[in-house]
C-alpha cells in the first residue's frame, strides 16, 4: 500500500489552512486600521468642535454676537437657562432661540477685524485720491 497520496494531501490541507488564517488576520487589521483612519479623520475633530462651541456657550454674555444654525445673525439681548433672545437687526427685533440653536459666537476681536466690502472699497478709493491729488499739485 502507498501512503505518499495521504501524507500529500494532509500536507496541501495544513497550507490552505495556514493561508486561510493570514488571510483572515490581514483582513482584520485593514478593519482596525479603517475604523482608526475614520476615527481620527472624522468622529474626533467633531467632539473638539463640540466641546469648543460649549465652552463657547458657557461663557455666552449679553451683548456678545451669536449666529444661529438657520443663519440668523444677532446680538445677545437676553439669556435664560436654556433660551437665548437675540437682537437681530436695527429696529431691535428680538427673536427667542433654544441655546442648541446657537452654531457659532463671534469673539470681539473677530468683528474688530472684520470689515465690509464696502469699507474696504471707500479706503481703497481714499488711497487713489490720495495719489491723484498729489499728481495734480
């Protein structure tokens, strides 16, 4: 009798076993390293967002510029434990907002630097009529 056929075989079993298990750990660690890679990308840069806009929210003081999630900007006018009422335009229309409602708070020194297209463009023209004034003398 020939056993050589058997042990081949139990040979050939054990190798597609070994490749089964590599495979198997490969396949794994492609999904630890996705849910890392995702984790780092998306889901931790969200609660550092999160977590600013509520020290944001508790240090939230009348006067101070708020913008809504609907896109509503406004001035702090009021503020309850959980309801914020803005000013939002210069009649002083108030308008009451649940504090989740709140996207950003606009820091003073942002609305200090920030100003309009339209100031800009008077500052540049100063600036032209400058240079042509001293042209013409």
């Amino acid at each position: 009798m020939n056993f050589l056929p058997l042990f081949l075989s139990a040979d050939a079993t054990a190798a597609d076993a070994a490749s089964g298990t590599s495979q198997l750990i490969v396949t794994g660690v492609m999904v630890v390293g996705l849910v890392a890679i995702m984790y780092f990308a998306v889901i931790r840069p969200q609660k550092k967002r999160e977590k600013a806009l509520k020290e944001q929210m508790g240090k939230l003081r009348v006067g101070d510029s708020v913008v809504t999630i609907g896109g509503i900007v406004g001035r702090v006018a009021n503020i309850k434990e959980d309801e914020i009422t803005i000013s939002t335009s210069l009649a002083n229309t108030l308008i009451t907002f649940q504090k989740s409602a709140i996207s950003t708070v606009v820091k003073p020194e942002e609305e200090k630097k920030e100003t309009s297209a339209v100031d800009k463009a008077k500052a540049k023209k100063k600036k032209f009529k400058l240079k042509d004034e001293e042209d013409e003398e």
